[in-house]
C-alpha cells in the first residue's frame, strides 16, 4: 500500500532541498526516533516513515518519479510501499548507520544483511583518590555506579595516573550487545611520614649538627611493617640517601623498591649562653666548607 505521507514535509524539507540538506534532515529525525533511542510507542513507526522518504528522496531516480507521479508511481514500487530492509542495511537502499549515530553504535552499522546486529556500549570514565597506604599495600575500594557500589580492587604498588577498568559496568550495550567499560583513573594520596618515586620509598631523617658529624644510630619505620635500625656514618651532609634494600614498594608481580633515609641536618634556633660559646669555639676549630669556592670572602 502506498504512503499517503508528503516526503517533503515529512522531512522538513523544501521540494527544492538539495541532496545533502535531504541527508542532513535525515540524519537528525533517524537519530530521534530510532527505536533503540526513543522508547515512545509510535518511534519505530515515525523511524520506518522517516526512512522510507529518504530512500525515495535520497535516490535521484526514484525522486524524479516521486515529484512526477507521487507516492503511487506508475507502479507503486521502489518508493511508497512498505518498507522492508534491503541487502545493504536501508530500507531499499543500503544506509551507513555509523554517519548517522556515530559512536553510539561503536563506529560501525548496528545493521547487517536485514540483521540488527549487538554493539558493545561505550565506555565511562571515573576518578578516585586511594590512600597512600592502600596504594602501597594493595586492597579494594567502593566505586558508585548510579544506585549501586562495586569493589575495584587496587594492586599493591599502584601508581597516581594508572587507570583501572571495571569490566562491564559503563553504558549499556545496543540491541543486545555487551555493556562498555568503567575505565577509573587512580591518585595516590599522601602521608605524614613516606614518599613515593616509582616504588621506592623515603623518609625524611632530621640530625643535629653533632650527630651529622660525629654519625648516630636511627630506628626507622618501616611502609610495610617493622623497623629497621640505619647506621649514620660520620659527616653526612644533607639530602644525602641511605638505602636500606628491598624494603620499599613490592608489587603482586614481585618486583621490589628500596626503602631510602633522607638527611636533614638541623641547626639549632635557640641556644643558651653556654652552648652558643661552645659553638663559637667548634666554629674556629672546623674548617670551611667554602675555602675554595668561589664566594669565599665574596671574591668571584
């Protein structure tokens, strides 16, 4: 049965309309009323119209005899019947799918042979920040997705940028594919006493200036548990790193940081009488570091 539609006006058309406007309107009413976007009752219907004026419209044969003889035609066949998907994924034509939804289908037609084919959802993306302890030692962390908590689990060792991916659990797949990913992006947090560089681990170690120079002993903790004492030898100076190996960051991989002690000599700000002569008499005693520089004496 021939449609009683104006192709035109059921596009928004002129009849004059060029090819590519004819597309165009196309393009934007498939997007409204396909049947996998729009849930209304009368969507599929509106989509098959749409798509049965394009395929008469769209064809520069069927459109001359369209304009001479209506929708009947001489014999009401290539335009104006019902539609019925053709070889080529169009309603008597084929239509790339991929122009007119874009990345909704994944790139591709979700139309093959007369067949709706499955397309797999996109993908969502999400942030979260772990503590620094979590990130060091591995563990699980809450994700909300819409109504509902997920576990991602956090490898021992990450670092702040790695992203994640949360299998099956971004946007829903189209006409029966498979649902996209969660793709988290991880930041590490800090803490009060560790840094991390890679999957070492430092600690900012403070000395006065007679330990600097006499060395000491410290008792360290250690990221993953336990102490470790650490010998200062005599006359470190600062930002000087004591290694202690294979007890920083270790990875379900079994790959192994170090752990380092980073020296910070201190001097003192309040001193008594006493001390400070004391100081005054070790300062004529020692020699100076900058004997030989450059801005010894301020000569250049």
């Amino acid at each position: 049965m021939a449609s009683s539609h104006d192709y035109y006006k059921l596009l928004g058309v002129e009849r004059s309309a060029t090819a590519d406007e004819i597309r165009k309107a196309y393009r934007k009413l498939a997007r409204k009323y396909h049947p996998d976007v729009n849930k209304a009752d009368d969507a599929a219907t509106k989509f098959a119209e749409v798509q049965e004026a394009y395929d008469t419209l769209s064809d520069a044969e069927k459109r001359k005899m369209y304009d001479q003889f209506g929708s009947a035609g001489p014999s009401a066949q290539g335009f104006g019947g019902s539609p019925r998907w053709s070889q080529g994924g169009g309603y008597g034509q084929a239509v790339d799918f991929s122009d007119i939804f874009g990345s909704a289908f994944g790139g591709g037609s979700p139309f093959n042979g007369g067949q709706q084919q499955a397309t797999k959802g996109q993908d969502q993306i999400a942030s979260i920040t772990v503590t620094f302890m979590t990130a060091l030692k591995g563990g699980t962390e809450e994700i909300r997705i819409g109504d509902t908590t997920v576990n991602l689990k956090i490898p021992a060792g990450i670092e702040s940028g790695t992203k994640l991916r949360l299998k099956g659990k971004g946007n829903p797949g189209m006409m029966g594919g498979t649902a996209g990913d969660m793709l988290v992006t991880v930041s590490v947090g800090g803490h009060p006493l560790y840094q991390r560089k890679g999957l070492d681990v430092e600690i900012d170690v403070e000395l006065n200036i007679a330990e600097a120079a006499l060395g000491t002993k410290v008792t360290l903790p250690l990221p993953l548990g336990g102490t470790v004492d650490v010998s200062i030898p005599e006359g470190m100076s600062s930002n000087s790193r004591l290694r202690v190996k294979g007890k920083g960051c270790k990875t379900s991989g079994g790959k192994t940081g170090d752990f380092y002690a980073v020296i910070h000599i201190i001097a003192p700000r309040d001193i008594d009488e006493e001390t400070k002569k004391l100081l005054e008499e070790l300062n004529k005693r020692l020699p100076n570091p900058r004997e030989n520089d450059v801005l010894h004496d301020g000569k250049g």
